[in-house]
C-alpha cells in the first residue's frame, strides 16, 4: 500500500525561522528525538520539514516518495502570508486529488 504514496511538503516556515520556546520544542524532541530539534546560540528551532520527512519514513512512504518545496513562508514575503512576520494572516490554499495508477 505505501507503494503507491507519494507525498510532497509545500511551503512552510522552515527552520531558518522557526525559534521557539520550551513549550515546542520539547514535544518535538520527545516524538522525534533530535532530529527536528536545532541548537543554536540565540535558542532551539524546529525544522518542521524534518519531523514530517521522520513522520512519514516511520509510517512507511518511501524515501524516494517524499519530496519538498524549498519555500520559507516567512522568508519569502513576496509569495507568502506569514503569521510570525506579519503578525496577522491571510489565507493559502492546498489541495490533494487521487487519480489511478499508472
């Protein structure tokens, strides 16, 4: 059955960006260990790309099924809408369609 699935991340705040308290990164490392926690001198960020790559790794999507936007919503004002930048929002939209196999 995880043959056939591909996933692909779109845009996201990426880790770059993504500073955060205890109260974050702490569950993140108790589920994913270190893996989408990062050290750095002015605090911890989360690489959210990271912990869904490890989500969908454990629950047996191929490696080679996962594939990434490299888009940093905050990063990219001209593209994205970004909460943490702006301190509002405005609206994204994604979408998912099955089709059959080929």
């Amino acid at each position: 059955m995880t043959d056939s699935i591909l996933a692909v991340m779109g845009p996201c705040i990426r880790s770059c960006c993504y500073q955060v308290g205890r109260d974050v990164w702490e569950p993140f490392t108790q589920r994913f260990r270190r893996d989408a926690v990062i050290d750095r001198d002015d605090g911890r960020y989360v690489d959210l790309i990271a912990a869904n790559r490890a989500w969908l790794l454990r629950s047996g999507v191929h490696p080679e099924n996962i594939d990434v936007l490299n888009a940093c919503t905050h990063c990219s004002p001209e593209m994205f809408f970004s909460y943490r930048r702006e301190g509002s929002t405005g609206r994204q939209l994604a979408f998912i369609t099955l089709g059959e196999a080929k």
